[in-house]
C-alpha cells in the first residue's frame, strides 16, 4: 500500500486506558514519519485536549478536533477546516439541553465550557474511571449561565460532549435528538453523546484536509474504535479497527488489529506497511 497519511483517533486507540502512549507505538509512529507519512491525530477532543504524550511523537503538523469540527496546522496554529453548528443551532442545543439534569459541556474555538451548576454532578458519575474525572476538572473552563455566556460571545459550537449520564435520560435525547436533522449524534465509549452539526465528522474533515495535500482517500489508512470514527474509516482506503473497539466500527473496517493495551496500532503499521 502507498500510504500517505495516517488518522489516528485517540482515546481508545493511540492512548492507553491511562491515558499513555506506548513506548512501541511512539517508536513504530516515528519511524512511519521518517518515510514521509503524515501522522494526524483525529479525535472527538477540543484542540487544546490533544495529549502532549501524542504531540511528542513529533512531526505532528496536522490535527481533526472535535469529531471533525475543526482541522487545525498546529505548526502555523489556525484552523484550516470549519464545519461547525451556526448560532442559531448551537443556541437551540444548549437551551434545549439544559434543563436535563446532565453535564453539557460546550466546546468553541478550541475550548470547552461548563455551567458553575453542573460542577456537583461529578459527584453523581458512577463507576466513571477517577482519569476521566480528573480530565474534565483540568481541560474544562466553568462559567456561570452557559447559555448566556454563549450567546453573549455569539459562539458557533463544534461540539456538545455530555461525559455521562443515565441510560433513560440517553435514550430519551437520542430520540428526540435523532428528529433533529440539524444535528449529528454519536458517542466515543459507552455511556456518553456526542452532538455535532449534521454534516460533521472526522471523515468529512479528513476529506477536506486530503484534498489540501493532494493526498487520495486510497494513501490513507485510518484507525479507531468507537462509533465517532466510522466515517472516518469508511473514507480511508485501509480502515483499521481496534480489538477493542464497538462492534459497529469491527464490522466495518478492512482489518482488526490487536486491542490498545496490546499495541494495536504499531501491530498493524508493522505487519500492513512493513515499517519496524
């Protein structure tokens, strides 16, 4: 295969369940980079979530935030690729999510944003790994009134990321949130939902920033393991699934590899690329 370009979601994939990158995978990423393959972290995370152990594997120019809402040259630091929720859209969300008793967290312009008042229900997060936890207190700016605050700064939203939440309350927005057409929903592990605007996705992010480098779907070979990396798959030429990724996104890939506690990346970069 002539790849060019490697996509790389990370949680769940690139990153560990402890949120490390294996000192295999770093060797195996680099040694894909010294062949000329651009290596492009593609994630569900806001710009500023992109983990500093992914960004020491270097030569990383290129990244897809927020499930596609935003490609982004880290090199020239501006964003190179929009798809994002209007005003209009990213207002009705917010008014229509917060009177549910759920943590909205609001990302725009490479940043994510939380009410004041939803800081107690971390407390409510049951059986939510303490790492995860930990992230939301680190990467997450708290303000008071959300709704007011974004559309006092007239925000157009890349993505509204509800971290956890009960399995009625999930069933009930995916309904009413399917009816949507304005929007996109997914999710990146079990119990979360992920909104972006209705044409979104690391797929079509990754298009766009092909299409800039003159790089066809079939030089691309894409990893990842939940439902938010499907269309990104089916866009690559070899789509790779993780094996311990969702059923959904196994079924869909070209190859399985090895899980990410087993090196699952490097795995298939060394047996698919030959590269050591």
């Amino acid at each position: 295969m002539d790849i060019k370009l490697i996509a790389l979601d990370m949680d769940g994939t690139v990153l560990k369940t402890d949120k490390t990158v294996s000192p295999k995978t770093v060797r195996i990423l680099r040694a894909a980079a010294a062949r000329g393959i651009e290596l492009v972290p593609a994630t569900g995370r806001m710009r500023k979530m992109i983990p500093k152990e992914m960004l020491d594997v270097g030569s990383i120019r290129y990244a897809i935030t927020s499930n596609g809402a935003s490609a982004v040259d880290l090199e020239k630091d501006r964003v190179i690729y929009a798809n994002q929720m209007t005003v209009e859209e990213s207002d009705w969300i917010i008014d229509f999510l917060m009177p549910y008793h759920v943590m909205v967290e609001a990302y725009a312009e490479g940043h994510s944003y939380i009410d004041q008042k939803h800081y107690s229900l971390l407390s409510t997060f049951r059986d939510y790994p303490p790492i995860l936890r930990d992230m939301i207190l680190k990467y997450q700016t708290f303000v008071e009134d959300l709704p007011g605050f974004l559309k006092k700064n007239g925000f157009c939203l890349e993505k509204i990321n509800i971290p956890f939440m009960e399995e009625d309350v999930r069933r009930e927005l995916v309904e009413k949130l399917t009816q949507k057409r304005e929007y996109a929903i997914t999710a990146s592990f079990g119990n979360n939902l992920e909104i972006n605007a209705a044409a979104t996705s690391k797929g079509d992010a990754l298009s766009h920033l092909c299409t800039m480098l003159a790089i066809s779907p079939e030089q691309v070979m894409a990893f990842g393991d939940e439902r938010n990396d499907l269309q990104m798959l089916k866009f690559a030429g070899c789509g790779v699934a993780m094996g311990n990724g969702h059923e959904s996104v196994r079924q869909i890939a070209d190859y399985v590899t090895l899980t990410n506690e087993e090196d699952g990346v490097a795995d298939a970069i060394e047996k698919l690329l030959d590269i050591h």
